[in-house]
C-alpha cells in the first residue's frame, strides 16, 4: 500500500511524528513524508493513503506551510471523492477554544471536497503528559486496522 504522509507544521513536531508512524508501520508499505507546502491537492488520488498531521498555530490557525495546501482547497474545490484520508492533530487544551483547530479546519475542508476519512481525527494535547508519538502511533495502528479490513 502506498500511504503519503503530509504535515503542517511550525516547529517541525508534526514531521517528526509522520517519521515516528512511518517507522512504526515498518517495510510492509511505500511511504512518503512530504510538506503541505509541497502539495497541489488537485493531484492528490485514490493510488494513495495519505495521513494527514497538522499542527495548529496562534489562535486556532494553520501553520503556515499548511495555509496554501488550504487555500488551493478553498479556491479550486477539487473533486476528492476517490481520495482517503485519515488525519492526526497536534494542539494544547490550555487554548480550548481553538483546540487543535489546524487538523479540524483541513479536515472539514477535504470532506467538503468530497475526500473519505478512515477513523476518527486523532488528537493529541501538549498540555498532557503523553509525548505525541505514544498517542499518535496506536492511532495510527487502529486506521491500518480498518484500512485491511476494509480491503478483506
């Protein structure tokens, strides 16, 4: 299975955690790490998986290499309906308000382009004691699950 993880982030946590996953997964898949920034969503298709892990910045904003990723999502509405997706969200509960909002604003936006989500979004909250890796890679274990059962 060909799975492409995709980050956002501002600090580089979110690709240091699609690193962790893709270790975890072990040989099994071809995957690839790659920036939102590097991303035309418009290419994005069904000969893929891809995970999704975006971090959230200032007031509940994207970082900003994610931001044109959205914008492209935004102007242009892609048909995404062939594409999968499963994605993971780094935030901290000291801002509730805008908790993780990164991951929740691409989220809604690629099932409003059509994409299908497998699982639910995983979270993580900096604020707990929990390093994101410990959250992140069950979560990650639990879509692969889903993601084979579904192919049985």
């Amino acid at each position: 299975m060909n799975i492409q993880f995709l980050y956002g982030t501002e600090t580089g946590t979110a690709e240091i955690l699609c690193e962790d996953i893709e270790a975890d997964l072990g040989d099994g898949y071809s995957c690839t790490v790659t920036s939102l920034a590097d991303v035309d969503p418009t290419e994005m298709n069904g000969d893929a998986f891809y995970i999704i892990v975006s971090s959230t910045y200032g007031n509940g904003d994207l970082p900003m290499a994610a931001q044109p990723f959205y914008d492209k999502l935004d102007a242009k509405k892609p048909d995404l309906s062939k594409v999968r997706f499963a994605i993971f969200g780094l935030g901290d509960m000291v801002f509730s308000e805008t908790f993780a909002f990164g991951s929740k604003l691409l989220m809604e936006k690629l099932l409003e382009c059509g994409a299908k989500m497998v699982g639910e979004r995983g979270i993580h909250d900096a604020s707990s004691p929990d390093m994101p890796e410990d959250i992140a890679v069950p979560w990650a274990q639990e879509i692969m699950g889903q993601l084979q059962a579904e192919a049985a």
